[in-house]
C-alpha cells in the first residue's frame, strides 16, 4: 500500500511538472500550445547532446537549457504568436488561431530533430540509482521530477498570488479585456507567461530524459498527458496542474497494482470524464 | 490523429485533421527521382516520422542504404548478360500510418514503375501490402515481420517471401531453455509475464501462454500493459512478488530501456531475465548504464562467424553505428539474395522470385543459404549478453550458438 503511494506520487510529479508549463501558457497567455510536447522533446535531445558529446550532466545543463527554453519561446511567441494576438477578436478565435499555428510549429521542430538526431530511439542513464523512500526503493532521477515539480510549483504559487507581478498575470488571466484599464501592458505580460511556459517545457525535458526513453517524433505523447492534466487541474491554475498530476499518478498506480496493468490508461480517461461531468472547468478552474 | 478532448476543439481537430492530410501530402513528395534507362530503380516506402520509426531506423533503412552504397559502389548490380546497372533509389516516408505506406506502395507500382520494391518495417505493415505487391507481381521480401502464418501466406501469395519467423517459433526456442534449466534445477516452475498489448506483445504472449503451460510451467503473473507506459516499478514489483524464477517481458525498445532502469533500481534479479525489442539493440548496455551480463532476448549472433562480423563492421563503417543483434542482418541477408537472383535471372519479377524460392545464396548469414517454402528458417531464436556481445544460445551450445548462462549475475 505504502509503495504503491510512493510510486504514485513519483509518477505523478513527472505528469505535474510537464503539465505546469502548459497550463501557465494557456491559462495566462491564452496560447493552446500544441508544440509543447515537441519543446519537451527538444529539450530532452538538448540533454542528451550536452551529456553524451561534452560530458555536461543534465542538471548542469539545466543552467543552459532553462534560460534557452525561456528566450526561444519568448522569440517564437514575438514573430508567431504576437500578430495572431493583434488579430484575434476574441478570446476564441485565438485559441483556434493558436491551434493551428502550433500544430504547424509541431512538425517544423519535429523535423528539425529527425533532419539532426533521425527517427531511432534515444535514452541514457543518469542518477539511476534506488533511494529507499518510506522502504520503497525509488529512482533518484524520478525523485528529482518529484521534488522540482513541487519546488517549482510552490515557487510559481508564491509569485503568482504573493507579488505585484503575480498579480498582473492573474489579472491578465482573469480578465484580458479589463486589465489594460489598469494600466497593464497585456501584451508584456502574455510573453512572458509564454516564455515561463517555455522555460518549464525545457526544465521537463531535461529531467524527463533521465529516464524515458524518446524518439524525434514522441512530443505528442507528452502534449496529450500534459492537456489531460491542464484540463483536469483547470486551466491556468498552477495548484490544479500538480494536484491532478499526482492524482493521475497514484490512479495509473492503484489500477496497475490492484486491477490490471493494461486498464492505467482506461482508468486515467474514466477519472478524467468523470471530474469533467462534476467540475466542467477542472478542480481549480473557474467558470 | 491526436484530438483534444475538448467539446470545443472538435471543429478545429476537424480543421486539423485536414492539415495534416495536406502535411502528408507534402511529406509524401519522393525523395529522389531520377530514372533511366540504364539503371534500376528500387523503391520503398518505411516510417522516417511517426511510432515506427524508431524501429524501421534501426532493423530496415540502414540496411537498404548500406546495400544499395554497396552495389553502387562495385559498379552496380549485375544482370545475366555480364552488364552492370547503377541503382535508383525512390524512398517515401510512409508516417507509421498503414493507409500511407499502402498508397506508397501502389504509386511506386503503378505511377513510379520501379522495378523492385522492398518493404516496410513491422509485421502490419508487411500484411498491409502484402496483396499491393502479390497483385502487382513484386517478389515481397518480408524482412521485419514476426508472424506464425506465414505458411499461409505464402500460399495466399507465392511470391511473398518471410525472413522473421514467427512467435511460436521464439517462444518454443526459450522454453526448451527453461525446461533444461528446470531439470538442472537452476529455476522453479514459475513464470511471471508481462506483454505490450500492441502486434508484437499480443502475438508473442498468444503464443507463450500454452507454450509454457504445456512444459508444465505456471504462469503466476500474466498482465498486459498500454503502449504508452513508461513507468514500470508498480508492474515489476507485483512481478517479483510472484515467486516466480522466470521474468518474461514481451515489450518494445521504450519499455524494454525503462523496465531495465527499474529492474536496476529496485534490485529486481530474477535468475532468468528475458526481454523484448530493444535489448537486442548495441546501445542497451549503454542505455542501461552498465553491465546486462545474462539478459536475454530475441536473436543473437554467431561471434565466431567471420560473414557476419564483416557486415557489422561495414555496417558501422558507412551507416556510422551498429547494426542491431536481430533483423538488422536477416534484412541484409534478404537484399543479397535479391541481388544474386537479379544476377542469375535478370528483371523479370516473376522469374526473381522464382529464384528466391528455389535457389541458393551466398549470404551473411552462410555460404549455403535457401529458403524452405518461402521462409527462412535459419533464424536464431534467443539471445543473451554474455561479454557484451549479445550472442545466440541454446540450451546446450554448439551448431553456431553458445549455451546459456544461467542464472543470471547481479545487476552492478
């Protein structure tokens, strides 16, 4: 019973700390990022190369590949994002508009990494070793998800709702319309949420690759785990990301421990419908 | 085709839906064309973007580029008369969808005219063009497909051709093993068993259930797993609460990696420890981070044989990597004989395929190498790490295979 929470919660902080970024990028900049998992896949080969060639660990190259992270969306959300923003009449018509143009930028940086690194499968091993947690042996790398998904999820919760500028991306949030009333500057404050959203995609990545295995065109698999969690958690709410990626986490666990291994994904789509019949706009979405 | 599960995005996944048709389109433009007369066109058309193209990128496509450089290289392939014809390679990617690699299959047939054409990776998609090629006339190589009807098909297409074997046959091979073991004592009558519930997982576990039932196994932990699992330590600790001396994991390379990290992390050590794809491939041990002595798996090599040991090297030489220790060499073996038939009988479709069922080639895999009722059948069936090579084994050795060390060493 213990081991099996154990192993939920490791699990499950992977799928927050990957859903995080997403939901700041579609709750805040209003941005459905379709490319998400694809930033997460690059990140991972980023890794990978910085490892395998130059010998450079992976949470070193959290240094590099965060900030990277952060100014490459900044720049895709300038030259893409920015004239759809202009153009958008409404708060739908941009989520529609957003869809589309990521779902493009998915396979310009699919290509991109099958054109560098092919189509093969791509894994190495680092910090694969058991840390007895509550008697269960946990892997130290799965741990690391774990505790920055948590670390950074407080950090992000201490800014959004403690400081001035917290406020302002809540406000934005909140109400787009309104906020420039105020004397916010909507548009800074969009690109910046996306490139927060950016900078986490990479931070997933780089951890992610530590202990799953990738291919050049695996980004979708990660895009459809983190909506999942976004959707379920309420969009744009950071608490909610976390709550509903350990609570996937422990679902997948129980099923596979005490129903049936081959019912996990059953199970995670059955509690996914069910919260949605009960809280249509997620746990901590509002209406 | 991923959709959101969104009430409100069902028109744009409608709108996207059709995006990626025209992404397909322009994905499917080919990627050389350059016919004439004096040379022969080969085409084919494999996953370079999608699920499978990790697969077809380490068993098929390296293959078809070594062997065709190689060709090209000593002058092209040679027809009866004495002449030598350059090869024109048309390649399509065919996106891991089976409707793709079919309507690739029928343009290189009908629109491209090429005169040969090999096929794509996995066991569906071969039986997807299975009746394309039979209908067109094309000999039909099926080099990376595992499949127990085989004979079958062979009589539904006699000019297809099977290079893989099939699931009974890699599930019969390993329980001699585990009879043998159990006799010496080396294990008890205990299975724990988990497959990937997708083609290769299902055909193998249909197989290996009566398989080891009727040696008097018991399978005491029998469970399916999705595809997209990537966690295993739940699995595997049920697994190993199953008393059982025997793991069997009939899983792909992103599962056969994750379940050797976890089985390293949770100190998971049953004396036989027996993989899916993926272990198989050069690079486990590195993704394993360390030492796999005793893994076993599918295949295996030979490591005194010197035919073989040329082609890994060339195979290294030119692709810039390994070939894997499964169908990477059975697929090359396939190209050879097509290139020897071409030799004996020239290009007529008909009369190269005739060859490849009646006659004899000098191939990696032997001097001596013929196909029976279409199949080839001088496949090794189980492998094991056994000093970083990952080498064929039998249940005693000899005959080109080495036997099996059991139980299996501590993880370090």
């Amino acid at each position: 019973m213990l081991e099996h929470i154990v192993n939920g919660l490791v699990l499950g902080g992977t799928y927050a700390l990957v859903a995080m970024g997403l939901t700041i990028q579609y709750g805040i900049a209003r941005i459905m990022n379709l490319s998400f998992g694809d930033t997460i896949i690059a990140a991972c080969f980023a890794t990978y190369l910085l490892f395998t060639t130059l010998n450079v660990g992976p949470l070193l190259a959290l240094l590099v590949i965060v900030p990277a992270g952060y100014f490459l969306s900044l720049g895709v959300y300038r030259v893409i994002m920015k004239p759809l923003v202009d153009r958008a009449p409404d708060a739908g018509a941009l989520e529609v508009d957003s869809i589309l143009v990521t779902f493009g930028l998915l396979f310009v940086i699919q290509g991109v990494l099958l054109t560098v690194f092919g189509g093969g499968y791509t894994s190495y091993s680092f910090l694969n070793q058991p840390l007895s947690v509550l008697g269960t042996a946990v892997a130290v790398n799965r741990l690391l998800a774990l505790a920055l998904s948590l670390g950074i999820g407080a950090i992000l919760v201490v800014v959004l709702y403690r400081s001035h500028w917290g406020m302002i991306l809540r406000a934005v949030a909140v109400a787009p319309q309104s906020a420039p009333l105020f004397g916010i500057d909507t548009d800074r404050a969009a690109r910046t949420a996306f490139a927060v959203g950016g900078a986490l995609a990479a931070t997933g990545g780089v951890v992610l690759s530590m202990f799953q295995t990738f291919t050049a065109t695996g980004g979708v698999v990660f895009t459809m785990k983190a909506l999942i969690v976004v959707i379920l958690g309420g969009k744009g709410s950071v608490p909610g990301a976390i709550i509903a990626g350990l609570l996937l986490g422990l679902v997948e666990t129980f099923v596979a421990a005490y129903v049936d291994p081959g019912l996990t994904l059953a199970a995670v789509y059955t509690v996914f419908l069910a919260l949605l019949l009960v809280r249509p706009n997620g746990l901590f979405g509002k209406a | 085709m991923t959709c959101l599960p969104l009430q409100a995005a069902r028109a744009v996944c409608r709108r996207s839906a059709m995006l990626a048709t025209v992404a397909a389109l322009s994905f499917a433009a080919p990627m050389a064309f350059a016919q004439s007369e004096d040379s022969i066109t080969i085409g084919y058309a494999v996953s370079k973007s999608g699920p499978n193209a990790g697969g077809s990128d380490m068993t098929v496509t390296p293959n078809y580029e070594l062997w065709v450089q190689e060709v090209n290289a000593a002058g092209g392939l040679k027809l009866p008369d004495g002449s030598q014809k350059m090869i024109e390679v048309i390649a399509y990617d065919d996106r891991s969808s089976a409707e793709e690699v079919v309507r690739a299959v029928e343009r290189l047939a009908t629109q491209d005219e090429v005169d040969f054409i090999l096929p794509p990776w996995g066991t569906g998609f071969n039986l997807a063009v299975a009746p394309l090629m039979a209908k067109f006339g094309y000999p039909h190589l099926a080099g990376a497909a595992v499949t127990d009807k085989a004979p079958d098909f062979v009589k539904r297409w006699d000019t297809s051709f099977w290079f893989m074997g099939g699931s009974a046959d890699y599930v019969d091979a390993l329980t001699e093993i585990l009879v043998a073991q159990r006799e010496a004592g080396t294990i008890n009558d205990r299975i724990a068993m988990i497959s990937v519930a997708d083609g290769f997982g299902i055909d193998l576990v249909k197989a290996a259930r009566p398989a080891f039932e009727a040696a008097g196994f018991e399978i005491g932990y029998d469970k399916t797993f999705p595809p997209e699992t990537s966690d295993f330590a739940t699995i595997l600790g049920e697994a190993g609460s199953a008393e059982a001396d025997t793991f069997v994991a009939f899983s792909y390379p992103p599962h056969t990696f994750a379940l050797t990290k976890q089985a390293k992390v949770a100190g998971f050590n049953p004396p036989v420890f027996y993989l899916g794809v993926g272990a198989g491939f050069p690079v486990y041990p590195n993704i394993a981070g360390g030492s796999v002595e005793g893994v076993m798996s599918l295949g295996g090599i030979d490591p005194d044989n010197s035919l073989n040991a040329a082609y890994r090297a060339k195979h290294e030489e030119v692709i810039g990597r390994a070939p894997d220790y499964w169908g990477s060499v059975l697929v090359y073996a396939s190209l050879q004989m097509l290139g020897q038939s071409i030799e004996r009988v020239g290009l007529d479709k008909a009369a190269v395929a005739k060859e490849l069922s009646t006659g004899t080639f000098a191939t990696v895999l032997g001097e001596e190498t013929r196909l029976e009722d279409n199949q080839l059948r001088a496949i090794n069936w189980v492998g094991q790490w056994q000093n970083g090579q990952f080498i064929a084994v039998s249940p005693d050795g000899g005959d080109g295979m080495a036997a099996v060390k059991l139980p299996k060493p501590d993880w370090q």
